[in-house]
C-alpha cells in the first residue's frame, strides 16, 4: 500500500495477454499490442470510469520482457498479475511451474479455422492428413486439437503423422490464404472470423473444441504466482470486483463502450478493411465477458486427462499435478 493517500492503493500491475493470442488490430498504433479486449477493460476501468481508482486500485499495464514465461517477471518482481488461457496454465502446472489462476474474465467460442468454399474441407473428418498453422509448431498442440475432432467425427484411422505443420505465428487468415496452410488454430471466433471475411476469404468457418471432443480452452483467465497470490489476497479481490463491474457496464451500456473503444483506437483513422475488423470484433467480443469468474475442478481434471492423453503433458506429472495447486475460486466467488 501506498502511504501517499489516506486510502489504500494497492500497485497492481497487469500484463497483457501473452502473445499466444494478441490479434485484431494490429495496424491500429494507438491499440496497445493489438488486443480489443484488454483496451475496452482498461479504457472503461481507468481512463473513463476510473473503476480502478474506485477500488482503490493502482494499474499499470505492460507488455512482458518473455511472453512466455511471465511466472519469471512475477518472481522477480517486474509483474503481479499476467493473462494466460487454461490450456497454458494446466500445461505450465505439470512443467512444476509455480502458476496459480484465480479469476477467468473472458469466455468465447473458437477452434480451428478453414475456408469452406474451396470444397475440400466440410466436417472434421475431412481435416485427416492436411497441413496445420498453428503458433507452436511443429510442436504437438496442433495435430492435437485437428486429430481429436477428426475422432470425434468417427473418423477413427488418420495417422497423427499425416498432418503437416506450418508456423504462421498468430497470422492465421494469412496463413490459409498463402496456400500455406489448410486450416489454423487456434482461433477465436471474435477475432479470426470477421478478420478473415474483412480480408476477403470467401466462407471463413470453424470447428467448435466444445463441440468436437476438445476441452473447451478458449478462455482468458487472469494468474499470478501462489507467493504473489497470498501477498496480494485483498488485492486481488478488488481487482475480481473491479473487472465485474466493468463487464456490467459494457454489458448494460453497450453502446457506451463502443464509443470508448472506437475513440480510443482511433478507428476513424484507420483504413477501410481495419475498420470492417474493428467494427465486427467489438461487436462479436462484448457478450463475450461473464458474470461468473469461478471455474470448476471437473474443467481442469478433464482438460488435463486430455492433455496427458494426447501427450501435450507427462503421464506421470498430468496425474500428480492436482488442480488445488494451480486454480483457485478464493477471490473469484
């Protein structure tokens, strides 16, 4: 706490989401690392509402030195908080990191992108064999997700090894219309879907995870470490309040958010398409904030067992790791 005011401020600093998911508008130089969600939040929270200072709350967001490795920053001192998805936070948890969420702010829908107008690809079976975009390449996480759906739609004989593997970083429309790639993932639906129409693919769409067998990961959840939790219990309390009230504000006022965030990336500056992409990524992220921050412990059990069973994690480290050490609804009922 500060002892510069009569009420406690309690310095928390926020990380922008690491950069497994920073995506629309890239071109826009006043969105701070190209994230419409985290810019809608803090403009309503600081900038206009001044919920932060409401709370008591000091916040100053930054972008990481390693975004991947933001648990290193909070030890050192350099972060308090990042923005991670349950996927990496399970993943991270077997690897014996010390990662602990405690607050999920962001729910969507998202999977794996294709372009349904050339024909080759119509359900999830038809994916056996073809050639992936994913970030991680040419680790397992790819193939992972494709071959899972691929089951899950009967198809019970593809090779994992048919798949190829293409590294198109977070560029997953460009990556398809390159000729590159036949599908990417992953993706979120608020994001690639109106970027990829604004860009002239002919019929963008995706496969579900939540509706072909893959846990559903597509979430942003907030984590620190279990020593910075503990130090900052209170804190991070009012930091789970404040982010609830900004999403009854954008929920209940949506036109008013729109006016924030289309001011603050100065949306009338940019060129035609940027706009197209900025107008339909607001529109298609806003129900995307919920009301409830808990998640359960079936969600990370499930999604562990999924992670062991399609070697992502060690067997022996999946099943040790326990969900009480990694996930926490202390500050987020």
């Amino acid at each position: 706490p500060s002892s510069s005011s009569s009420q406690p401020r309690w310095p928390v600093k926020n990380v922008q989401k690491l950069k497994r998911h920073a995506k629309i508008s890239r071109n826009c130089d006043s969105v701070w690392n190209g994230s419409s969600i985290q810019t809608t939040y803090l403009w309503l929270w600081q900038k206009k509402h001044g919920i932060f200072e409401e709370f008591g709350l000091l916040v100053e967001l930054i972008e990481p030195a390693d975004h991947w490795e933001a648990e290193e920053e909070i030890i050192a001192g350099k972060l308090d908080v990042a923005v991670t998805e349950p996927l990496h936070l399970a993943q991270d948890a077997a690897k014996n990191k010390p990662v602990l969420g405690f607050s999920r702010f962001l729910h969507t829908d998202g999977g794996v992108l294709y372009d349904a107008a050339d024909g080759k690809i119509q359900r999830p079976a038809d994916m056996c064999g073809k050639t992936i975009s994913y970030p991680g390449s040419p680790g397992p996480g790819g193939p992972a997700i494709v071959n899972t759906m691929v089951l899950a739609d009967g198809k019970t004989d593809c090779d994992l090894n048919s798949y190829g593997k293409y590294n198109g970083s977070f560029f997953h429309t460009d990556a398809l219309q390159s000729g590159k790639a036949d599908v990417a993932t992953l993706v979120f639906w608020n994001f690639e879907i109106p970027e990829a129409k604004a860009k002239g693919m002919k019929d963008p769409r995706f496969f579900s995870l939540k509706e072909w067998g893959v846990p559903d990961f597509c979430q942003l959840v907030l984590m620190t470490t279990p020593d910075r939790f503990q130090e900052l219990k209170p804190a991070l309390r009012k930091l789970v309040l404040a982010m609830r009230k900004a999403t009854g504000l954008i929920h209940q006022r949506p036109e008013l958010a729109k006016e924030y965030y289309y001011d603050y990336v100065k949306k009338e500056e940019a060129d035609e398409t940027q706009q197209a992409i900025i107008d339909a990524t607001f529109k298609a992220t806003l129900p995307a904030f919920p009301n409830d921050n808990n998640m359960s412990a079936e969600y990370y059990d499930r999604l562990m067992a999924w992670l062991v069973d399609t070697n992502q994690v060690d067997s022996e480290a999946g099943t040790q790791t326990t969900v009480g050490t990694y996930w926490t609804n202390e500050v987020s009922w």
